[in-house]
C-alpha cells in the first residue's frame, strides 16, 4: 500500500469500530447497517490483498537468495581449486581468470553472478580430469551445475511475484475507491446527527479524519563497525523494491541515517562501503510506524590462498 492507501486504511478501520460501536443509535436507519457491512468486507478484501502484496516477492526472493547462497559457496571451493591447480601448473592466466574471494561474489548483482558461475563450471568442465587430485570430483561438479542452474531459473522467478504484486495494487485502488464512496454516504447520514446528537456526530468526524503519514519518520538507520561498534561514515545503502532502485542514501559522521518518506513495502536494502564486505538486509515498512534498522558491517579481509610448497 502506499503511504497516502496506509492512512486511509487506518482511519476506516476507526470508522468501522465507531459504527459498530454506536449501532444502537442507529436502530431506525437499516442503511447503516448495510454501509457498515459494506465498509468491513471492502476492509477484509484489502487485508487480503495487503497480504497477498507483502508475500507475493518475499517468499521468491528467500528462495532465490537460499539459492544464491548455495551456488556462490561452491563456486568458491571450485574456483580455488582450480586456481591451486593452475599455480602448479604454471598455467598463469587460468589462476588470474579463477581468483574470485567470497567478497568479490558477493558484491555481485545477480546477473553478473550468474555470468561468473558459468565461467567458473566452464573451466571445471574442462579441466575436469586433472581436478580430481584437488578434491574436485565429477559427482561435485555435476551438483555445481545443478546449483547454478536452480539460481539462474531462480533469478527471473521474482518477475513473476511482480507481476502479482501489481495486480494486487491495482485491485487495492479499487477496493479503496468503493470504500471512499461509501463513507461518502456514511458522511451523509451522519450530517443528520450533526443537531439532534452532536456528541456521537463529533465522535464520527474525529475518527473520520485521515491522518497522513507521509510526513512522518519512516525509517531510521545506525550502521556500526563490527569490531569497534563505533558508526560507520559514508556507507552507501540502496533501497531496492522488486528489484528496482528506489532510494539511495548515505550515513552521516556518526553512522545514522533516516528516511522521512517511503511507501509501505518489503524492501531489500544493500550496505556497502570500502574495506567492508557488502550486505543485503530485508527491511518491512508497514508504513504507518517508524522502523529502526540496526546493523554491523564487517571489515572485509581478502583470502589470499597458501602458497604451494
């Protein structure tokens, strides 16, 4: 939902609890009742579909990531042990082409991800019968493969939950719409009470207010250094929604950072920084509170591989 939808939401659902609330009042205007029951099953239809919104891309992006995880650790033992080999060998170009540390995987996007897992499984692929003695088998890069592959159907997998979450949002501005439409007429019988019960006609106009939220502190940020626990200057944080830029901010002098404005969302959020290893954290703004995001950036220490005797 969006920031102005959020608002809206929470003052029906005071609305909704006043009406109910007040029905004795209401006992020789049926209309009511059906206004009543209108504006509750329009609100049981946008918890729906606030929720269908909220899983639609969570659910496939856990599994793409699980997946990502999974072939990224196995294309680090693969490429290292191909890069032992292509040092015994003196096969220099081979062992420069396979140095890749978990860190520089890591600060990957997907698509540069995937390039580089078929790099890695086409030189294993290759040198598959002299990468036996390296403890890299057949059996182990038949798995590789199968991992990288399930990452690689994984990575469009999200377009899909895009494709859903759309249609929720769309379906949310109409239910919002008839909602609007019948606290409209709600308005209207209620301007009846506005001499005869001032005081229930008062209580109505006050839960009716919408209080907007877009204003408001949505989010604040504190970035530390691991090992010190001291704040950390200058990361860069990216706020991404079904793959796509949406923010970019950078902490302050002691590693604080806040956001005033953002629509409701589970959002990706990556952290990085020279000499840190780079981070994705999942972020959900409900939109209508304020969310405190803490979290420790590890400095990033590159591998550098034994050397041979």
């Amino acid at each position: 939902m969006t920031s102005k939808q959020s608002s809206i939401y929470s003052m029906l659902r005071r609305v909704l609890l006043f009406l109910k609330k007040s029905s004795d009042f209401f006992k020789e205007l049926p209309v009511m009742a059906d206004l009543t029951a209108e504006i509750e099953t329009n609100l049981n239809e946008i918890d729906s579909y606030k929720e269908q919104q909220a899983t639609d891309i969570t659910g496939l992006r856990k599994q793409k990531e699980s997946f990502r995880k999974i072939a990224l650790q196995k294309a680090v033992e693969i490429s290292h042990a191909i890069q032992v080999y292509a040092r015994i060998v003196g096969n220099e170009v081979l062992s420069t082409e396979m140095y890749y540390t978990e860190s520089d995987l890591n600060r990957m996007s997907d698509n540069e991800l995937d390039t580089t897992l078929g790099v890695i499984y086409k030189s294993a692929d290759t040198n598959k019968d002299k990468l036996t003695a390296y403890g890299i088998t057949s059996a182990k890069i038949t798995d590789y493969k199968a991992a990288v592959d399930a990452f690689k159907t994984a990575i469009g997998t999200p377009k899909g939950g895009t494709i859903g979450r759309k249609q929720s949002t769309d379906q949310l501005a109409v239910l919002f719409d008839a909602e609007m439409e019948t606290i409209a007429k709600v308005d209207l019988m209620m301007d009846t009470f506005k001499f005869s019960n001032p005081a229930l006609y008062n209580e109505y106009q006050n839960n009716r207010k919408v209080i907007l939220f877009s204003g408001s502190l949505m989010v604040n940020a504190s970035i530390t250094d691991a090992e010190t626990g001291a704040g950390l200057p200058g990361v860069k944080m990216e706020f991404m929604l079904d793959q796509t830029l949406v923010l970019e901010k950078t902490t302050g002098e002691a590693g604080g950072m806040n956001v005033k404005s953002l629509d409701p969302g589970i959002y990706t959020v990556k952290l990085s920084k020279i000499g840190y290893l780079t981070q994705q954290v999942p972020l959900n703004v409900p939109g209508d509170n304020l969310v405190t995001l803490n979290v420790s950036m590890a400095k990033d220490v590159p591998v550098v591989p034994a050397a041979q005797s």
